[in-house]
C-alpha cells in the first residue's frame, strides 16, 4: 500500500527542532506492519545508529553538530491493540539545530553509504573550527577570508605608496630650499663657546617681550648663531620688507627695540641640520681651531645647471663613502647646498700634510693618493691635458687633491 501523501509533506517541512515528533505523529495512519516488518521492528536499534526498512519509508539522517543542543521532548504514541508497535524516530533527530541540512536516505545500505561520504567530502572542505572561538562562534568561509585577505593586501599596498609619496615630496623639498637662499631679518648675534645657548635665551625674551616677533628663531653661522625672524627669498621680496619695517618700528618703553635690525642672507647650508655619521662637520667639532686638510677623491654637482637635483647629489656622494667605508678607508663626505656639490674626502691631515718648498706631500697623503690615483666626477674619471698648454695633445686622468677643511 503507498503512503498518504501527508507523510512527504511533513518529511519536506522545515520544521527541524520538531522532526521526531513529526515522524510519529504524521505517520499514525500507516498500515500495520506485515508478519516480518513486526520481527524487525521488535529488533533493538543501538543508540545513535538508523533503523532501515525495505518496505517502510524513506528515513531522514542528520548530520551531527558540533555542541549537541537539548534534545526536544518527542511525542510517543501507544500502539492500538492488536496492532505491531509503530516505528521509533531516530535518535539522531533530537540533536539537531535549526539550519542543519538533512540528507534523504532510503533504506538501501549503499545509498546510505554514498550519502554518509557525500556528507564527509562536504565537512572535510569546510574551513577547520576554532578552537580558540566562544561556543556556537561562526567560523568564516574560504570566500570571507579571501576577501579580507585582499583588503589587507590593498592596504599596504596603500600605506606604501603613501609613504614613496611623502618621501619624494620631502626630497622636492630639500631641492628647492637647497636652490633657494634663505633670508631674514636679524634680530641679534652671539658668538663664543655657548653662542647656541645664549641666542636661546634671547629668542625666548623676544617672544615673551614682544608677542609679534614669537617666529623668531635660531640659526647657526661660522662663528656663532644668530637671532632672525621671517622667512624670505631675497631683499626685494616686499614681504621682507614689510617685516624689516615692523621690526625697527617695534617699541621697547620710549625706545626702538630693534634699530639696527637688517635683511641678512643665510645660505642654503644654515639649513643642513646635525651632521651624519661620516659627515666632515664632525671633524671640525672636534678640533675647530687648527688648520686641517684631507684628500679629495671625488665630487658630484649640478655645475650652475638644473639637471641634477641635489638629493640624487646627496645621495650618491653618501652611497660612494659608505663604499670606502666598508673597504676600510677613513672616508667622509660634505654637501654644499649653496654651489649643489657635494665631496668624497679621505684622511685628515695637519699642516705638514704639503711642504710647498720642497712640492713633496707627507708619507700618509702620499700613500692614499697612490692608492686612489683618479679623481672622479659624477661617479666618472675626468680626463685632463697632459700638458696644459696643449689642451688638444695627449690627456690623463685628474689626480686627487688636498683640500682644506673649512670651519663651518
């Protein structure tokens, strides 16, 4: 006998939480069991496992969660008498959650067994649970983790351009305050050991005295530091005027408290800030009274042109002193922001480096220009006449030279 249609309509139902007592409760219209449907229905069905039968209809099979949630309470239904106990719900049933999918399985062993490996292939592919997560905590799908792994991607790659941006805007920077002379309206100049210290203290009571003037600030020159306020591109600017103006016009009591306040230009190098590691200021800070010298092995500049920024100057002079460096010669490089030239020296000599009455250079000078017999320029050997009045005759390449080192 075929089965009421009311038992497919409650087996398609998404009533999960409740399946256990559907199965029992749509189903008390079914036939009594034939003589061997009772056998086997008498036959105990171990906990956790599906009873099968051939003549009875298709079971459902559910996946078993993780954490187990309450099971419902499922309805019984006594059996009427004379008639063979009706068919138990599966025990599974009762461990389901809502949204867990149900596999169909008929009572044929191998389709079960297909489902069953159906159901495994599906788990296997699924992302592994973590353990570190609260109960119940969604684990994110392949999908969802691609994506964010994408976004992480595309920020840094962000952060990075950034950051390129930033630096080149830095090194445009440097080269037009390097191109660009400074000036400004002097205020005060100190000179002597603690020149810095005290041109601080007077900033300080210029901007305490005089609200107007609190942009003054602080620069070094060769023998001292100076006292300035503005910012300027030369005299005729009329913004440095307006402000030299205001300056002298400033009052102190019944008095000018800056009558012989003046434009002065700086330099570029005021604006070279503390020297680096291999830098020849630090020489001179060492010893800033004697007269030094050192040999000079190669340059790099624009030579009066705009062809060459001064940061790839910078750079290349650093990167070629790095190099003597690391071969063991006492290298050091300076950079001249006012002529955009910057020097690769090797040693530091006294006063008897060169006797100009016998044209001999000492043992030490002579030994490092024998080992650097070229003078480079621009990272190139530059080829001068042998002879200088025949420009056009036989060249050789330029030799090194002793240059002074200056106080800065």
């Amino acid at each position: 006998m075929a089965h009421k249609p009311i038992c497919r309509r409650i087996f398609r139902s998404g009533a999960v939480a409740s399946l256990g007592a559907a199965l029992v409760a749509g189903c008390d219209s079914t036939p009594a069991a034939t003589p061997s449907a009772d056998a086997a229905a008498k036959t105990a069905v171990p906990t956790g496992t599906s009873a099968t039968s051939t003549t009875g209809p298709k079971r459902l099979e559910a996946k078993r969660p993780s954490a187990p949630a309450p099971a419902p309470a499922a309805a019984s239904t006594a059996p009427a008498a004379g008639t063979t106990a009706a068919k138990q719900p599966d025990a599974t049933s009762g461990l389901m959650n809502p949204g867990d999918e149900v596999e169909g399985v008929s009572g044929n062993d191998s389709a079960r067994a297909a489902a069953r490996t159906k159901a495994a292939s599906r788990a296997a592919a699924a992302p592994p649970a973590d353990v570190s997560a609260a109960p119940g905590a969604r684990v994110p799908s392949a999908a969802e983790r691609a994506a964010a792994a994408r976004m992480a991607a595309d920020n840094d790659a962000k952060r990075r351009a950034e950051a390129a941006a930033t630096a080149e805007r830095t090194a445009k920077q440097n080269d037009v305050d390097a191109e660009r002379a400074s000036w400004g309206v002097l205020l005060a100049t100190v000179t002597g050991a603690e020149s810095r210290a005290n041109a601080m203290s007077i900033r300080e009571q210029v901007i305490r005295r005089y609200p107007a003037l609190k942009d003054a600030y602080v620069r070094s020159i060769p023998h001292g530091s100076v006292v300035l306020v503005g910012r300027f591109e030369g005299v005729q600017d009329p913004a440095a005027q307006a402000k030299l103006k205001a300056v002298k016009e400033t009052m102190d009591g019944n008095v000018r408290a800056f009558p012989r306040a003046m434009l002065t230009r700086l330099g570029a190098n005021a604006a070279q800030g503390p020297p680096g590691p291999n830098d020849l200021r630090i020489v001179r800070q060492t010893r800033p009274t004697q007269t030094l010298y050192t040999l000079q092995v190669a340059v790099w500049s624009a030579f009066g042109t705009d062809e060459v920024k001064m940061s790839d100057i910078k750079r290349s002079a650093e990167n070629y002193c790095r190099q003597l460096r690391s071969e063991g010669n006492e290298a050091y490089y300076f950079h001249d922001f006012d002529t955009k030239t910057s020097t690769v020296t090797i040693g530091v000599f006294g006063t008897d480096a060169y006797d100009s009455k016998s044209t001999l250079y000492a043992p030490e000078v002579d030994a490092v220009m024998r080992k650097f017999p070229k003078h480079l320029v621009n990272g190139e050997e530059l080829l001068v006449p042998l002879d200088p009045a025949k420009p056009q005759g036989k060249t050789m390449p330029q030799a090194p030279r002793l240059v002074e080192i200056p106080q800065f």
